[in-house]
C-alpha cells in the first residue's frame, strides 16, 4: 500500500507541474461536456494524457477510469481514478482552488458501495500542497516540491451546527441548482458561515485539515471523491451518503468528523425529507 501512495503521489505531481507550468496564456474553454457549464480546457486532457501514460507504464494489469474519458478495465481488481483537473472552472479563471485527484480502488467505481480507496493523493499546485492518505496509514500533507516534513491530518471534533463551517458545491446542470440553492438558503442562517471554493476534492481535504468542519454536495462523481474521501477517512471523519452508513454517491456526499456528520447529515435528511422547507436537488 505504501507503493501505491507513494505512486499516486508521484503521479498527482507530475501532473501538477504540467497544469501549472504549461498553462498556456490566454488559456480558452476547448469544448463543453454534461451540460454549456460544464468546461474542459486543453490542460485537463493533456493532465489525463499524462497520468494514463504513466499509469498503463508502470501499472499495466491495473484499470483506468478518468474524468475526460479514460475507461481502460485492468486485471487486478485495482483501478486508477482520475480527475486531471478538479475545479476546471476555478483553473480557467486562474482562481488559486484547482487540484490534481488521483486515487487507487479496489472494486468497480462505476457503483456506489462497490469500490474502496486504497490510496490517493490530491495536489493542490497554487499553494503547493499535496495531501495523502493509504488505507490504514494515515492522512498527512506534504509540500509539492519536496521540502519540509509531512504534517499529520485530523478533522476537527465541532458538534453544533452553529459553529459549523461548512464547504459545498453546485453542480453544471442549472436546475438542478435551483434546488441546491434552496439548500443551500435553508443551512446558511444556521451555521458558522459557508464556503464555495470550487473544487470538491480540496474540499474533502480542507475537512481532513480542520480548514472547514464539514462538506457535502449532491452530483459528484468518483474522480471528484475517490483520493479525497480516503484523506478525510484516514484523518478521523466520516464520508457518507444521506444516511452514515450509505456510501457517498451522485445523490449525496456528506464529508466531517463524526460529531458534525452526524449534525449536518441530520439536516440534510430533513430538507429532504420536507420539501416545504426546500426542494431535492436532483
Ligand atoms: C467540479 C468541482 C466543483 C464541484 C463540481 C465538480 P471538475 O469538478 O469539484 O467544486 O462543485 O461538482 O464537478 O468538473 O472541475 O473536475
């Protein structure tokens, strides 16, 4: 397992350096995807380019699945998620919260409850950190160039919704923002404050740190979650669906320690449950 951290950080390093250093000026949106919101720049397919080279290199009986399209299943049972560029969007407008998720899971990550992470690393390139995790070792952070030593991660223990602060994310599709909003409205007056920062997995690894105490969002993908949702697990936090217990899905991802997952995925059940005080998101 410490090959496989040490591979994924490798990778999500490597590809750092490509995203920071090759971003070309006057950077442009290459096509849309989902829906007209929804960006891919040449740097995300030329990052998936990358770390699928090394990957089918240096781990040919492993699958591949990318956020720009690699779908190559292995042999092994162990696959690669990728997400060339979380926070696409923050990354184009040269907005510091973009990161390189790379992780490793056993199962299929096609399915919900089917896959776990064995590793991942998710590197930030503006701030120049990375933060790691492996089943069972821990969550740390590291400095992307190499200087310093790791730093250990643990979530913080805030139980009360008032003193939450919260991250989240909205998804490409327009209606279905409407009703993330109503959400969204519904948490704000509730607790510390909320944070919008633009990729959903350096939020996962700002609940690892304690930077926010909690996070969740409906619409995110594997790529978005796989290396993100370990670091939180491996720094003390919960990761679930609506309900503990319930894997993290498209439906619903619910990110904290123990104590405000407890809170907030209460909350969430709620709004969702009655839709007089907000809506589902879709
Ligand atoms: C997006 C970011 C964003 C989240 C979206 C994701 P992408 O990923 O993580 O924060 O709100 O749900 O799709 O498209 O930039 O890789």
């Amino acid at each position: 397992m410490q090959e496989l951290e040490d591979l994924a950080l490798s990778l999500a390093t490597e590809a750092a350096g490509l995203i920071l250093g090759g971003r070309p000026g006057g950077l442009r949106v290459d096509h849309t995807k989902s829906t007209d919101l929804d960006v891919v720049t040449v740097m995300d397919e030329r990052s998936e380019a990358l770390l699928r080279d090394r990957i089918a290199r240096e781990r040919p009986d492993d699958g591949i699945l990318g956020e720009e399209g690699t779908s190559r299943p292995g042999t092994s049972g162990l696959t690669w998620v990728l997400d060339p560029i979380d926070g696409t969007v923050n990354y184009l407008y040269d907005l510091p919260g973009y990161a390189v998720s790379v992780a490793v899971v056993e199962g299929d990550p096609a399915t919900p409850g089917v896959w776990t992470p064995v590793a991942g690393a998710v590197a930030v390139p503006a701030t120049g950190e990375i933060f790691h995790a492996r089943r069972g070792g821990g969550a740390r952070v590291s400095r992307l160039d190499g200087t310093g030593e790791p730093q250990s991660l643990a979530v913080t223990d805030v139980t009360d919704l008032g003193s939450i602060l919260l991250a989240t994310g909205f998804a490409y599709d327009r209606e279905v923002r409407t009703g993330q909003a109503r959400m969204v409205a519904d948490l704000l007056p509730r607790v510390r404050d909320v944070r919008r920062l633009g990729a959903a997995a350096v939020d996962l690894c700002h609940v690892a740190a304690g930077r926010v105490d909690a996070y969740y969002e409906s619409g995110c993908h594997v790529w978005d979650i796989a290396a993100g949702s370990l670091v939180v697990t491996e720094a003390g936090g919960v990761v679930s669906g609506l309900r503990e217990g319930e894997p993290a899905s498209r439906a619903m991802t619910v990110a904290a320690g123990p104590a405000a997952h407890a809170t907030l995925s209460g909350e969430l059940r709620a709004l969702v449950v009655d839709p007089t005080r907000t809506q589902p998101p879709g």
